[in-house]
C-alpha cells in the first residue's frame, strides 16, 4: 500500500507566519510512503480438557501461540523536503532573541525506512471451574516472550517471562437463573509496536536546515538568505541496539478490576459495574541528556563540558520511565574526563557504558488510572422492539495517555515526546484527553412490519478538557521542543511572566451530542431456500450536529509568540452522512 500521487515531485509548503498553518504550493501528501507493506502470520495450538465431579466440573483449556510480525517501510518528504515558513528561530541558533520577528523557513529533510520483524510467543492456562450450580471461576494464566529486530536483523528489544493472569467469578445471587454477582481481576501486557522498529531501529535522515526568507518564488518555493544551522531532530544511519534501548527494560501491563451486578425482570435486564484500571509500567523513547548532565554533577565532573556534548537531544533510548537506565554511548561524545571516570573504552568498539539513576534522568513514572460506574437497562426483543441503553460516569486522570499523544497530534507508537525530557512531564499530571466525565447511550429498535425495521442511537457525552501548551520559560532543554510545554499566557496578553497550564485545566470542547438513524427492509422475493435479501440505510448525525470536539491547545508558536488561534475549534462532529447497504444471505 502507498499513497503516491502525480504531484510527489513537488515539496510540501506550510505558511505559519499569519498564527494559522496555511497551505501552499502544488503537492499531494507531506510524507510520502511508496513503500508501506505489513503482514502476519499465526500460528496457534489450543486444547480442551473436560474433567467432571473434581471439586466440582472442570474446562481446562491450554494452549500455545506464535505470531509474527513484519514490516517494510519507506518514508519521505514529497519533492525532498518540507518548508514551512514562520516567524523566529529555535533558541540553539539565536540565544540572545535578536531573531525572533524574523520571517524564517525551515527545511525538513526526512526518509526512514528498512524491513522489519518481530516475534512474539505465549503459551497459557485456562479452567473453568463450575464449583456448583450458582458459583463458575474462571482462572487463567498466560507467559509471552517478545523480540523486536532492527534493520539487520539484530534484536534490539526482548521481553521475556510476561506473566499475565485473568480471574473471574460468576455467582447466581438467589438461585434462580435471575440475578448474578460478577467480578474480573487481569494484568494484560502490551508489546513493542513494530511502528517502534521503523523510527528507532531503522535508518533515518531527519534534521531541518533554518534559513531567512527573504522571498517566495512563484510556485511558493522560498527565496532563503541567511543560514542559522541544521537542527538535527534524530542521529542519521544505523545505530548499534545497545545505544538505542536501556539493558533492563522491563514490559508495559495494565491491572484491571471488574465488579458488578445484574437483574432479570421479564423481559428486562438492569444493571450496575465498577471498573478500575491502572497502568502499571510502560514503555517510552526519552533523551538521556539531562541525565549526563545530572550524572556529571554528581560525580564532579565538568558540567559545562558534558553539556556542551549533550546539548539537548544528542541520544534518545527506549526505557521506562521512572526507572534506571542502562545503555551505551559513543566513546567520542563523552567528554575527556567523563570517559575516564567511566572506565574508557578497553575494548575498542567505540561504545561506553552508562548507567543512570531514575533521579538523575529527572522523569516520573507512567501513571494513567481509570474509574468508572456504569448503569445499564436492556428490554430483549418481543413484540416488535427493544430498548437498550447506559449511563458511565468515569475518571481518566495521569499524566501518560498511552502510545499515542493527542494534545499534539502524535500517533507514532511508543515514540511520543511525552518522556523525552524532564521539563515536558511538568504539569502533565491530569485529566487525559479521553477523560469524558459523563456518556449516554440509547439504542433502539421497532418492527414496523414483519419485514421492515427502525433503529435509532443516540449518543450524549461531557465535554474534553484542554491545557495550554507553550515554550517552557525555564527548561533550556525542554524550550527546544518548542510549544510543547504546559507553560503559555492562555489571555494572550503577553509576555512574560507565562503561567503554569495543566493538562486539562484551561480549556474544554463542547459536550457531543449524536443523533443516528437506521431502516433495514427484507423485500419478499422469489429467492431460492436459505436465501435472504436486506436492504438498509444508516442516517448519521441526523440533526447535523456541528458540536466542537476538539481545540487549538497551543497558545504559542515553537518560538514563543503568542498564537492568536489557541482555543479556536479544531475538530467537529463529523457531519451528516447517508449509507446504503444491501446484503444477500446464503
């Protein structure tokens, strides 16, 4: 699969100087990816054992499973490169601010890409334990093993011995079939996403080059004049696994908690359900050069030198955040007497050692924890309708959303900026960009005739919440991520002093609102045995919402000036859309 057009010759041109990105030019896509191919293969082995009046009836179930996972990618910029233009330069190439009016452009040079496999290999345990007619267990324990190659084939991610487990009851309260009491205790682990082997482990080019522009041409291509200096987003080539992930990483799990009950009264079944679900470790790309900064510091050696060496983002590793880190450096980046008090380099392969404190990398742990009570009635189908619907109150707080970023439009997995440095975690802590305090649902149905049917769905949610995202004040390293930072002036009145702008604090969307239509007819045709025609049409978003559900978090540009357009609506309902769908049954 690709996304080639006939206009990939042409470069990508963004116009950012006005507050709103505008595009110009003639091209298709920014990123082009004329190679994208993905495949999987399984295979799986399950056997069932049946063991009767042990304690009670058993279904032991167990299993092996082996799976893998493969990759080709190649990315780049169409035409080459990526301008955008702007307004100022990153602060590394004008520390003084003599530049930040400017009208600027920056030139992104990107291509990755390579082929890529991963393995994975799990084997489990399943009974299903009926302990007497009223009370069913469920216990179940699973063990994988993970390995993730780089671009030549050399594993630079394993995880092995991931214990997982899942217990279950069932419990028929009064002994008649009506009402039950259930409850579900789980750790699930996540593996590293094969999209992780394509950024980190593959080969990549991906700096931008900082240019005055001092015109644009007639197709919108830029007339550049001064040279301000390559920022160099990631190192180019292949890098050796030791220098990319820390040696004790350990896999990402989420506990889950389940707790509810259920009531059957004819025809209508009511209930109510806890759940909890806590995060208890994941797995991010983080910079390591605050942490040599901090580890110079504390074995008195020359600060200056090692930042100068490290200066911001030199080195990213894969590692869990809140941990220790361990993994090796280039022996001509450390500075001379860094490399001493680390032992030198003995044998001559150009990698030295180190090993860092969590203190010392300066970022906290994961923490994303999710509460929720959700009440639910549902009336079964009889005389020509039923009803369904729920309330979920919930509460989705932390400071981690998961392998993906919202707030800024991130969606490589396990590669989000949230971790990269200890300046972008302040004020991290809060309500998540899911968080949706309140949802209701109703579905229902209606059998106008014995071959006609009406549905409807209706959907009712609060609101999301926002920050305000701007250049950290203070964090010289986390400023060169530009607006990224929940530091901003959300009035916009500038300049200084900015305030600090949790995550979820300043800003909320709309609450969304959804009102969707269905018509299913199964005309009475001359068809052969076992054959049936439906017809159907889906009516989304009758009423035409335009609820706003998504805002401008950034209140400022990558230089610090204020962004008029923060807050002003980003995303909406999607509109009213009709589908038509005919189905033949054989």
């Amino acid at each position: 699969m690709d996304n080639r057009s006939d206009k990939d010759a042409n470069p990508a041109i963004f116009d950012a100087r006005s507050g709103t990105t505008l595009r110009r030019g003639d091209f298709g896509n920014a990123t082009i990816t004329p190679i994208n191919n993905d495949s999987r293969e399984l295979y799986r082995f399950d056997v069932d054992i049946f063991v009767d009046d042990f304690l009670g009836d058993h279904k032991f179930r167990l299993g092996f499973e082996h799976e893998n996972l493969s990759s080709a990618e190649q990315s780049q910029r169409s035409g080459g490169a990526l301008y955008t233009f702007n307004i100022g330069v990153p602060e590394q190439f004008d520390p003084t601010g003599q530049f930040a009016d400017l009208e600027v452009v920056s030139v992104d040079h990107r291509v990755t890409g390579g082929s890529f496999q991963t393995s994975h290999e799990a084997m489990y345990l399943e009974d299903r334990w009926t302990i007497n007619d009223r009370l069913t267990l469920n216990v179940g324990v699973r063990t994988e093993d993970s390995v993730n190659n780089a671009i030549d084939g050399t594993p630079f991610v394993r995880l092995n011995n991931q214990f997982d487990f899942r217990n279950g009851f069932t419990f028929d309260t009064f002994g008649d079939g009506t009402s039950r009491v259930y409850g579900f205790y789980g750790r699930t682990h996540l593996g590293v996403a094969n999209n992780t082997n394509v950024r980190l482990a593959g080969s990549e080019v991906f700096n931008n080059d900082w240019f005055e522009l001092v015109g644009i041409n007639p197709d919108d291509t830029p007339i550049t004049g001064q040279f301000f200096g390559t920022e160099q987003v990631s190192p180019s080539g292949i890098q050796d696994p030791r220098t990319l992930v820390t040696g004790n990483l350990k896999g990402q799990s989420q506990d889950e908690y389940i707790l509810g009950f259920e009531k059957t009264i004819d025809l209508w079944t009511f209930g109510i359900k806890g759940v909890y679900r806590k995060l208890r470790s994941g797995i991010e790309d983080g910079a390591i050069d605050r942490g040599m900064r901090n580890f110079a510091a504390d074995n008195n050696l020359d600060v200056a030198a090692m930042a100068g060496a490290f200066s911001g983002f030199t080195q990213f590793i894969l590692f869990n955040p809140g941990s220790d880190v361990s993994f090796f450096t280039n022996a001509t980046d450390l500075p001379t007497d860094a490399l001493a008090f680390l032992g030198g380099d003995p044998d001559g392969d150009g990698l030295v050692e180190v090993n860092l404190t969590a203190d010392q990398v300066g970022v906290p742990k994961v923490r994303r924890r999710y509460t929720a009570f959700e009440l639910t009635a549902e009336r079964a189908f009889s005389d020509g309708w039923s009803v369904q619907g729920s309330y979920v109150w919930s509460r989705l707080r932390g400071n981690y959303e998961g392998a993906v970023k919202s707030d800024i439009g991130q969606g490589d997995a396990g590669l989000t900026q949230d971790f990269d440095t200890a300046g972008l975690t302040e004020g991290t802590q809060g309500r998540l960009p899911n968080d949706h305090k309140h949802t209701f649902k109703l579905f229902g149905s209606y059998e106008i005739a014995d071959n006609f049917t009406v549905g409807a769905n209706i959907l009712v949610q609060s609101p999301r919440h926002f920050g305000c995202l701007g250049r950290h004040p203070t964090d010289n390293i986390a400023a060169l991520f530009g607006a990224s930072s929940f530091f901003c002036d959300p009035d916009g009145t500038g300049p200084l002093p900015k305030v600090f702008t949790p995550r979820g604090s300043v800003l909320k969307s709309e609450w969304n609102k959804r009102l969707d239509l269905f018509f299913n007819y199964a005309p009475k045709l001359a068809l052969p045995e076992n054959m049936s025609l439906t017809l159907g049409a889906s009516i989304f978003n009758v009423l035409n919402s335009e609820d706003v559900i998504d805002r401008q978090e950034r209140g400022e540009f990558g230089n610090g000036r204020l962004r008029e357009t923060f807050g002003e609506a980003t995303g909406f309902v999607a509109p009213r859309t009709v589908r038509f769908s005919a189905s033949l049954r054989f």
